[in-house]
C-alpha cells in the first residue's frame, strides 16, 4: 500500500498470535487502512498494513503498561496522517487504547470506560450502583479476608483475580477447606499483569446455570449485540473453556430482556462507544452479568460468529473506531462451533495429527495449536493447555455439539509425560 495516498488510517494496538487473530486483521484491512503499533517488526501482518511504528517500552514495562510511549508514538502517526479511530482486540490494551482515542479525540471507550471493564472490583461496584442482576461479591486483600467472605456469601463461591482475562487463576470453592489456596492462586496470577491489579481477589457468589457470551457493537450509546456463543467449560474446579457454540438463528440475539440488560450494564460501566464481550449465566434468578469485557471476545469466538452469519468482526471493530455504526444484518444463518484439545496429562509435545475436513460430517476446520517439543501443563499449574482445536457446521446446536465431540476424538496426540514433582513457573 502507498503511504503517500493514504486519505486517514485507523491505528490498531498489538495483532496477537497469528492463528487467532489474522481472520481479524484482514477484516479490518478491507475495511480502511491500518497503521500497526506493536513491540515487534511486522511480518506475516505487512499485507494487510498501511504502515508500522514499533515501540521499544521503557525498561522495565511491557508494551501495554507503558502509556506514556504508545500515545506518544499514537501523536506521531497522527502529526503525519489523518487518524480516524483506534482499536485493539487485546485484553491488556484496552486502557492503551482508550487513553490514545481521548488523547486524539477519536470516538472509542472512554478511559473510565475502558477501567471500569478492565477492573472487576469496579465493574461490580458500577453494577451494583445500578441495581443491576450480578453474583454477590467482595474483596479480599488476605486469605483470612476471603475465608470471611466466602462464609458471609455461601459456599460455593468463586476465586478470581481483580484484573486478568481467559478465566487465569479463576477456581470455584465448594467450602473452607480450600478457600486459602484458591486465594493465594488468584492473587499470584494478578501479579503477571498490570501494577494496579496486583495482589488479592474478588470473592464472588457461584451462580448455577448456562453461560453464554455476547460480543457486541457500542455507538453513541447504541448497543448491538452480533455474536452469540453458548460456553462449554471443562470439569470444575477451574473454568477452563474448552469449547463454544454459536448459532446465527439463536433467539437470544433478538431476546428483549437481554438486549436490555446488556444496554444498561454498558450505561452502567459508562461504555458509550466500543466492542465490547459480556459474560452472562442464567442462574436461578435470570440472566446474570458475570463481565464485560473492553474488546471482542477471543478462543476464535468472533471467527465462529463470521462463519455462522457472515457478519465479518474486523470490519465491525473499524467501523466502530470511527464511531460509525456498523451494519450486523447477516447474510446466512448457520450453526457453527469450536472444540478444544487438551492432553490427559502434563505433556511435551512429540506429534499432534488432526482430521481432514469432512473426516465426520460437518467438520471444516482442525489445526494443531503447538509445535512439536512445546510443553503444555493444565490447571491448576497452567491455563489454556491446548494441543489443537476442531471446528465443525450443523443445523443446530445439539448436532454441533455432537459432531465436535466425534471431530475432537480423531486428534491423535503422541506426547512424553511430564511427570513434574515441583513446577517452578508461575500457575498461567
């Protein structure tokens, strides 16, 4: 692309790992230039760029703490090109971000916004402030904290830290027993991110029932929900998500209640413009807000809602950016879902062989997700464990369901056991 005759770019924070997220990025490309901001050269992503900066961060701080660096290096771009908007899909960038879009001027999340979102002790105390439906909840700075909690809300509870995403360091607590441990978990994983979300947890009533997610568009306080994934989670006490379905005829798209519930939790957390992924369960008294999320959803969620509905998420996430609102009439409406692989055990990788497509009905995807030699541990020493993943179409989600469950046995695994006494490396 000639730099010369860009007429604006919108800036993108970060691009991810490429398996995950180039669907994403070529989206957004068709749509208007891009202008990457990344802690790394450009490689498999320079076709679908207008231009590049990367950030050195300060010593010490990683790309996404260090504000300071990423809007300077946001004004630079904007002193040389017309700036239309900017996004992110990364769940560390969202502050970033919308400390660049007010900087700038730029429609986006706003910074409390973009807080109230990131921080889970304020996204429920907005929401309680609105009298909105979410699990009873405190905070704790001390195991011995927690355990009063815990006991003050009802066992089951659950242990989360105040700031991280992908369910790291999240466990359910079935009594006193184990609550000191599931603290000091959960506090340890929320020293791996941002300074401001270091040490103790959200201690949070169990609410029993399905779990859904809704990616969903935000303009001018206007919310469009355009994804719908029905959540499978892997046995407990961890909520390792191991699968998702999403269904483009699901009538909880179109569902007034929740429509309504989702448009004031995003009034509630002062998020007029953005995208946004909101967790919900369906307990005993309703539709429940779990979170809302400053940015799409990820585990290829949005790719699953594009396969099922043709709505392409990269160009809703730059429309959006403009403060455009983005057109989520689809174009079919099918039944699509993704299966995780995890080994039986902690595992060196030897070699991972996936099915064809079409070696069952209805499957048209499976990649392996580790090269041969990586080492993949599950919880509670490690999150997200997964060796590969199938995707697979059907009319409805129960035939989906089926057919990921018969894709998924096909994964051939050959793997050494790791058979670690002790694992020195942190628990995520």
């Amino acid at each position: 692309m000639d730099e010369d005759n860009i007429d604006g770019v919108v800036l993108q924070l970060g691009s991810g790992f490429q398996p995950y997220r180039q669907y994403l990025l070529e989206g957004a490309a068709r749509r208007r230039p891009l202008w990457l901001i990344d802690d790394e050269a450009v490689s498999w992503q320079q076709q679908y760029l207008a231009g590049s900066s990367v950030v050195v961060p300060l010593e010490g701080s990683g790309l996404v703490l260090d504000h300071a660096t990423l809007l300077a290096t946001a004004e630079s771009v904007a002193r040389s090109h017309r700036v239309l908007g900017v996004f992110t899909y990364d769940e560390p960038s969202v502050i970033a971000a919308a400390l660049i879009a007010d900087r700038l001027g730029l429609p986006g999340l706003t910074p409390a916004g973009a807080e109230n979102c990131r921080n889970k002790v304020k996204s429920r105390q907005a929401l309680t402030a609105a009298g909105l439906p979410q699990p009873l909840f405190a905070v704790a700075n001390t195991a011995e904290e927690a355990a009063a909690a815990a006991a003050d809300i009802g066992y089951p509870v659950v242990v989360k830290p105040r700031g991280m995403a992908a369910s790291i360091g999240v466990a359910l607590v079935d009594g006193p027993d184990g609550i000191a441990e599931a603290f000091e978990r959960a506090d340890s994983s929320s020293r791996s991110g941002p300074a401001e979300y270091h040490g103790g947890a959200l201690i949070e009533e169990c609410i029993e029932g399905p779990e859904i997610s809704v990616d969903g568009a935000v303009v001018a306080g206007e919310y469009q929900p355009f994804c719908v994934a029905h959540k499978q989670l892997g046995p407990p006490p961890y909520f390792e998500e191991i699968g998702h379905v999403v269904d483009g005829n699901d009538p909880l798209l179109t569902d007034p209640d929740l429509r309504e519930l989702l448009r004031a939790a995003h009034e509630a957390l002062g998020a007029p413009n953005g995208i946004t992924h909101t967790e919900i369960r369906f307990g005993p008294r309703g539709p429940t807000v779990i979170e809302v999320n400053g940015r799409l959803g990820g585990d290829l969620i949005p790719y699953l809602g594009k396969l099922a509905t043709g709505i392409d998420p990269g160009s809703v996430l730059v429309d959006v950016a403009q403060g455009i609102r983005p057109e989520l009439e689809p174009d079919h409406k099918s039944c699509v879902g993704i299966r995780f692989c995890y080994p039986p055990e902690d595992a060196r990788i030897v070699e991972i062989t996936v099915p064809e497509p079409g070696a069952v009905p209805g499957l048209i995807e499976a990649h392996p997700m580790v090269p041969a030699g990586a080492t993949v541990r599950l919880p509670p020493r490690a999150h997200i464990g997964r060796h590969a993943y199938v995707i697979c179409t059907a009319d409805d989600p129960a035939t989906c369901a089926d057919r990921l469950t018969a894709a998924a046995e096909l994964v051939e695994l050959k793997y050494e056991a790791l058979n670690e006494t002790e694992f020195s490396g942190r628990p995520w």
